[in-house]
C-alpha cells in the first residue's frame, strides 16, 4: 500500500485544470434529458455534486441512472440540459476529451493486453513519459492490492482481480469525477460487502469524487454519502442515505427503500403537534406533525418494521402509556427467522396486516413468540412517517 | 459421458464409410500424381515424372501463376471491403434499411455462380472493359467478399460493446479506439477471411470461365480445357499440389480463427 499519492501531475490533468476543493461544487447537472426514439429515459434531471463527495444514482432497471451516467462519461449526448465540470459545459464534448473516468459493469478490460497494459492504456494516450508511466503503473498496482500480476492476462485473473483491474485502470489518469456503473455486480455476497469498505476507503484517501450507479439499496446506503433516488427518468429524492431511510418523501420511495408498513389514512383532528388519524386497516392512530403541512386529508401512514415493539401485554407503567400511544393488539400470523432478527407478521383485530422486525439479542431466547399468540404491538408517533398518497 | 465417446461398431462402420467416400477420390488422384505410366488408370511405379513434366509446362506454369494473383489481389480487395461492410453493420448506428442492406450483402452466398458469372460478364461488356486479369480479380472480389464479412461481423457480433467505450473513455477518439481495441481482437477473423478468400478464388471456375479473357486463363479453366481432350497423368501433379496449398491455408485459416474465439469475449465474469 501507498501512503498518500501525489495530487499535482499537470500531464494528466486535462488542460491543467485547478480542481475544486473537498466541499466546493464540482458537477452540475441542469435539466438534462435524453430520449430514444419515444422512450424518454432521463427527463429532466437537475443535481448538484460537491468535490470528494461519494454519491449513489439508486433505481430499479430503467429508470435511466445508466443513462445518466452514460451522458456524463459521454457515450450519449444530451437533447436538453447542460453539464457543467468546474463551470464548464460539457454536454457536448466526447469521452476522450473529459477529465472523467469510468469503470464499467463488464469491467471491459481489454484482453489482449495484460494487466501492467490495461493500467498503462489511459496514461499513454495521455502522452506521459515512459518512467512516469511505469511509476504510476506500480502505484496503481499497490493501491488495489495486484502486486505479483502485473503480466497476466485478464483472462488469467478471477472475478474480484479483474474488478481490482477496472478500478485501477479507471483511477491512474487522477480524473476529476470517476463515475462507476454497477461495480460490485458481478462478485458473489462476502467479496461484494469486503470491496464495498474498500472502495470506501479508497474514495476517503484519494479525496476524489464517486458517482456510483446501482440497483442495490443495501449497496447505496453503505457506501454512498448521498443518494439519488431515480423513477422513470426523474430523479424523485436527493437525502442522505439517514434521511431517505427515516423521511422517505413518498410512498413509491418508502416501499423502495427497505421494507415498511403502510396504511391508508384520514385526517381526524389536531392535538399540538400530533395529528390524529383514522386507518381502515389499522384502527386510530396518533402521529407526529409532518414537516410540510399536508393539502389534502387523505394520505398514508408509515411504520418501518423495526420500530414496531412487540410485548404479551401492553405496558402497564405511565412512562410506558406515553410511548405506546399507538397499541394495536393482534395474533402472529406469520414468523420469519433471517438469524438476526425475526419478521413477525401480526395480524390486526382490526383487520390489517403489520409487519415487526424484532432483534434476536438473546441465544436462548424464551421471549420469542409462537405462531397464533396474542400479543400488542406498539409505536410512537415519531416513528410514524405521514406521506402523500 | 463414456456412452457418449465410446464409439459403438455402427458408428464406426458409417464413419469410416463417409470418409472414405469424401478422400478416397483425393487419396487415389495423389497417389496416381506419383505413377510413372504415361496411362492414367495404369500404375507403373512411383516417380516424379509428371511434376517435372508441369514445371516445363509453360502454358500450364503461367495458368497457376495467373490463378494465384488472382486470389491474392481478390482476397485482399474482399478482406478489405468485407471487414468495413462488417464494421459497418455492427457498429453503426441503426440507420434505415439495414436488414435490407445486410440481406444484399449476404445475397452473393447463395446465388448460383452461373448467374453471378453472367451478370458480370454482361456487365463488363457494357463498360467494354477488357477481359483479363482485373476483370476476373473483381468478380472474385464480390464472389468472397461476403464471405469475409460474415466472418468478421460473427466476431465483432461477439465482443464487448464497452472494450471500445473503454478506450474512448480512456483517451482515444473513436478512431484510435478502433484500432488499439478492436482490431486486435478481430485480427484473426481478418487473417482467416482472408484465407477463406483465397481459396474460394484459387478453385473458381465458374465465374472465372465467364470473366476471363483470351490468353489469361486461371488454372481451374486450363486443366478443365486439358481435361476435355483426355486426362494426362500431369494433371494429377497439379491437383496434387493445390490440394496442398489450400490444406495449408486452411489449417492456417482455422488455427487464426480458433485463436480468435479464445481470447477476448466479453470480459464480463458472470
């Protein structure tokens, strides 16, 4: 391993372009859309990425993120919009022309050449002299860990060499924005959850920036710093993976986005900051205000499964009235045991399904419940999240 | 899976058989290129006696050299439009009529020879051009152009789209990318179209017969001709010998494009 690699090589840095400071504003992105033919892949999108910054485009397949991407390496050319690096509009300009680098779902590497070469490719056409080639080379190699493979084909290398490989080849001409499509797809659960700390890593070290495309919400919320969530060509919320979890800001995200409890409700009345509701599914319920005042009186009601409590009777103390302000009794209908926690599915007496995600904290556990018990479970209002329907 | 390989007697009875049926004719007419009897159907022991009689064979000597700058010119003018119509139709962008333009020039594989022979013969007449050399070169070319570029598109067909994304994105413009990328990796399929070129050329008669022009006959016209006033033992030496020549292009035309399916697929690891 390197210790820090030196930032200043005008030889590689297009035309010599001062980069941003961490924190400054690096790429914006303003109302770009693209069709093909009459399929509007991205319509309209606007974004703001800051420098340093490790930022995830997340959304089911088709809902353009690749697209996205693929504008920003330059592959497709936007119809409308601009995209401005440092301030300056790249919408137009071609692949080799960009301080933007990318690595690619397939990793693409090329197979004639051997590793050493792969790495090398970028940095000769970069017109870099012979000995700082071989420099940045061994640095490149050192930095994700192929020493010793440096003359092997990549069809000698396994899975998660030759996504060392791509990354390596991907960062040795320092770009400006390194842009990652899908980049832990194609390695099995351990190495993917081993490579996401490292890249992590890495992106903390080299200080540079990330944008990284995925359809995995595990993946997103782990590694990036911020994520985008995309829904047929828009982008439907920018949070920080805390808030796109917590405050999801519609239902299309909440049910996106991890797993979650949702009702239908009706707005009864107001009591301070507490709004009280009425469920079809869920009887009343008592929540917390929303943030943004709500036109309309019919909205929905969510609850992620692991802030619901589950207990055989419902608590007695004052303390415990207060935070369980929402009871809901019912009978297990369903258990599932994912070894951590156990997802119980409690069916409501009033008529509703609720799911509780409940942490297995104990080995022996003579807490757990059985299948057709009678238990209540319960909530607070902070922990629900008001939505529009 | 041994039940598979293990050949039962049947199998090898019929396979014998097909084989016997496709070289026993060639094995014979070898075999016989060595006879020392000026009688063909009449073995007289071995001697080289006829090979030495075709390299004083002028008319003969000139045919074959004939024939081979033919299929040299003609295999490279094909391996050169054959490998850009392929470029074309699978790396282009889809533009109207490409199934139509793929369709036309895929045609010339199945069309009867007789009928590609005549339209250019009636072409060349028209443009009163002079039958000879070039004329012949030219009607090979649109013979086995179509062949190379099937080739070619098959391997490009079966490469990574990104490789060359990767070089642009790396630093070339999409010309360089095509060369540093692509082309070495479709090398091979260039190398065995061009084989494929070659031989098809160097046995045509057909089209040759109807293109060529007095005094420039390819050696598939000279032995036929020679052939019709009774077969000398000559031509047997001569068959000998183009057999040998294309076997070695062929085994060279299959080991480039083995090398070729080897390396290189898409590096996607899945």
């Amino acid at each position: 391993m390197t210790d820090e690699l030196p930032r200043t090589d005008a030889a590689v840095d297009a035309a010599g372009d001062v980069r941003p400071a961490a924190g400054q504003p690096l790429l914006r992105i303003e109302g770009v859309a693209k069709t093909f033919g009459s399929f509007r892949a991205v319509d309209g999108v606007s974004l703001d990425i800051k420098a340093g910054e490790f930022f995830a485009l997340l959304g089911p397949s088709g809902c353009g993120k690749t697209t996205l991407l693929r504008m920003l390496a330059g592959f497709e050319a936007p119809d409308e919009g601009r995209i401005l690096l440092g301030g300056k509009d790249i919408a137009q300009a071609l692949p080799h022309e960009r301080p933007i680098n990318m690595m690619f779902q397939s990793y693409a590497l090329f197979p004639h050449l051997s590793v050493r070469d792969n790495i090398a490719f970028g940095l000769k056409r970069a017109g870099m002299a012979r000995a700082d080639i071989a420099t940045r080379v061994s640095e490149m190699v050192a930095l994700v860990k192929l020493e010793g493979l440096e003359k092997r084909k990549p069809d000698q290398l396994s899975g998660g060499q030759r996504q060392r490989v791509a990354l390596a080849r991907a960062l040795a001409r320092r770009p400006q924005l390194l842009l990652l499509d899908e980049p832990l797809a194609a390695l099995d659960k351990k190495l993917r959850e081993s490579t996401q700390g490292e890249l992590m890593e890495l992106q903390r070290r080299l200080g540079m920036t990330f944008i990284i495309v995925t359809h995995d919400q595990e993946e997103a919320m782990t590694m990036a710093s911020r994520i985008g969530v995309m829904k047929a060509g828009r982008l439907d919320q920018v949070a920080s993976p805390r808030e796109l979890y917590e405050a999801p800001r519609s239902r299309w995200i909440a049910e996106f986005v991890g797993d979650i409890n949702l009702f239908d409700a009706e707005f009864k009345l107001r009591d301070g900051h507490r709004l009280v509701i009425g469920t079809r599914d869920a009887g009343t319920l008592v929540v917390a205000e929303p943030r943004e005042a709500l036109g309309e009186t019919r909205f929905s009601v969510a609850i992620r499964p692991e802030k619901v409590k589950l207990s055989r009777r419902a608590p007695v103390s004052e303390a415990g009235r207060e935070t369980a302000i929402n009871r809901l009794d019912g009978v297990i209908a369903d258990i599932c045991y994912l070894g951590g926690t156990t997802i119980y599915k409690v069916k409501l007496d009033t008529g509703g399904m609720l799911q509780a995600s409940v942490v297995n904290s104990a080995r022996l556990d003579v807490d757990a419940y059985s299948l057709n018990q009678n238990v209540v479970a319960w909530f607070t209002p902070d922990d629900c999240v008001v939505l529009p329907s | 899976m041994r039940k598979v390989s293990r050949l039962s007697r049947f199998n090898i009875a019929s396979l014998a058989f097909g084989l016997a049926f496709l070289y026993l004719p060639i094995l014979i007419l070898v075999i016989y290129s060595f006879n020392d009897s000026r009688l063909v159907t009449v073995w007289g022991g071995w001697s080289l006696r006829w090979y030495r009689e075709f390299f004083n064979d002028r008319a003969m000597i000139e045919a074959a050299w004939m024939s081979l700058r033919v299929a040299v010119a003609a295999a490279t003018i094909a391996t050169l439009l054959g490998t850009l119509a392929a470029v074309a139709l699978s790396r282009g962008e889809r533009f109207r009529g490409r199934t139509l333009f793929s369709g036309m020039l895929y045609a010339p594989l199945v069309m009867p020879e007789v009928i590609t022979g005549l339209s250019l013969l009636l072409l060349f007449v028209a443009l009163n051009a002079e039958r000879g050399f070039w004329t012949v070169t030219f009607a090979h070319t649109t013979l086995t152009m179509c062949f190379v570029a099937v080739v070619v598109q098959s391997r490009l067909g079966s490469l990574d789209r990104s490789l060359e994304e990767a070089a642009m994105d790396l630093g070339c413009n999409p010309v360089r990318a095509f060369v540093a990328v692509t082309l070495p990796l479709i090398a091979p399929a260039i190398v065995a179209g061009w084989m494929l070129a070659f031989t098809l050329s160097l046995d045509d008669l057909v089209i040759a017969s109807f293109t060529t022009g007095p005094g420039s006959a390819t050696l598939p016209i000279r032995i036929y001709s020679e052939v019709r006033l009774g077969v000398k033992p000559e031509i047997n030496a001569i068959c000998t010998l183009v057999i040998a020549l294309i076997a070695v292009v062929i085994v060279i035309a299959s080991l480039a494009s083995k090398l070729s399916s080897s390396q290189g697929e898409s590096a996607a690891p899945l």
